[in-house]
C-alpha cells in the first residue's frame, strides 16, 4: 500500500467514528450570509453566521501557514492522478480547523515551533526556507513512530496530528473525493421483478406495465 493509499484508509476511518464533521468544512472567506443560505438551505442560520465569524479571523501567522503549506505537501504531493494538498486548500481547511476546534491550537503552533527550532539548529534555516531534502531528512524523523528517537518524540505527536489533518482536510475536499472515487448515492435503473420470483407466484407483467414502468 503506498503512502496516497494509507492517507485514503486513515481518512476513511476518522470519518467512521466522527471524529470530524462535515460541519468543520471552511467556507468561502468571501461569500455572504444570503449566498451560503441558498447554497446550504439544510444549515441553521446560526452555524452560517459561526462560520463566516471564524472565516473572518485569523490564527496562524503567514510564516505558520507557509510552513503548514510545504508539510500539507510533503504528506500529500501532486502525483498523476490528482492535485497536492495544498491545491485542495488543505492548509486553509487546518487554519479552519484550528479556530473551530481550538483544542488544536497548542499543539500545531507548539509543533511548527519544535521544528523550526529543530532546523535553524541544524541548518541555520526555518524549516520553510529548507533545501526540500533537509526537510525530507526531518520529516524521516518524526514520520515513523516506532523508529523516532526519544528527543524527537514532540515532533513525532505534532506530525501525526499534521499528518491527519491534512488526510482529513484533502480527502474530504471535492478534489479527495474525486481521488477516492466516491460518487454517492446516484439513480439507476429499474429492471422490474426478477422473471423467476414472478414465476414463484404466478404473476407476469401486462404490456401497460411493461411499456410505461419497466426499463430493461
């Protein structure tokens, strides 16, 4: 199973068990009240009016977004069958994320401190501004649990919470979805009772029946 592959099987587990709700989705910084209202006609007015509240602050400095943006796509590259994380607006959806559940909060600013700490020690550099294979050497680190050492144990519980949230936020975007595959609930067509079950109760369909409601 590759990496993209056991993003998705994360993913579809979180959102089993609720952990993230459809509810936590970012909206549109821009649109309105009205807009969402007849976008979203199943929302309460007061969810609408919360969301555009958080949409309209701020948490996360432009640094901290800009380094959420190069891990979003370290976890998450563009390959050949869909866009990178950050093409799907994850990062927007963890500054999202951060204000709805504030929980949150600590740990992702505690965590891209950790490791700009980490790489101006190692190499003079926040990890933003990084050779992408200094990154990746770091990210070796804290990625695999078993394997990290004792010191680095901070930054492997701030990659695992990035590592799913940015699973969370892409597969749950309209571009992870097209990745998963998923299509929903979509019409068919209906073919009528099957012949043998008619003929276990004696029953056939008339040439009305067959002509207005039965499509083979």
């Amino acid at each position: 199973m590759n990496r993209r592959e056991s993003l998705k099987a994360l993913t579809i587990s979180t959102l089993a068990t609720g952990i993230l709700l459809k509810a936590c989705k970012p909206k549109d910084q821009s649109a309105e009240v009205s807009k969402l209202k007849k976008e979203e006609p199943d929302r309460p007015q007061n969810e609408i009016e919360r969301n555009n509240k958080l949409n309209a602050e701020k948490f996360f400095t432009e640094h901290e977004m800009a380094t959420i943006t190069v891990l979003a796509d370290i976890i998450i590259p563009k390959d050949d069958r869909s866009g990178s994380a950050s093409d799907a607006k994850v990062p927007e959806f963890i500054e999202f994320i951060a204000k709805d559940m504030p929980d949150h909060q600590l740990p992702l600013r505690g965590g891209l401190r950790w490791l700009d700490v980490q790489m101006l020690n190692l190499y003079n550099n926040p990890f933003k501004d990084c050779t992408s294979q200094q990154q990746l050497q770091m990210i070796n680190e804290i990625a695999y649990p078993a394997k990290a050492k004792p010191e680095m144990q901070q930054g492997v519980a701030f990659f695992n919470r990035m590592r799913s949230l940015t699973a969370t936020g892409f597969f749950t975007s309209k571009m992870g979805i097209d990745d998963l595959g998923y299509v929903g609930n979509s019409p068919n067509q209906w073919n009528g009772v099957p012949d043998d079950v008619l003929k276990q109760y004696g029953l056939t369909y008339s040439e009305k029946e067959l002509k207005e409601s039965v499509r083979f």
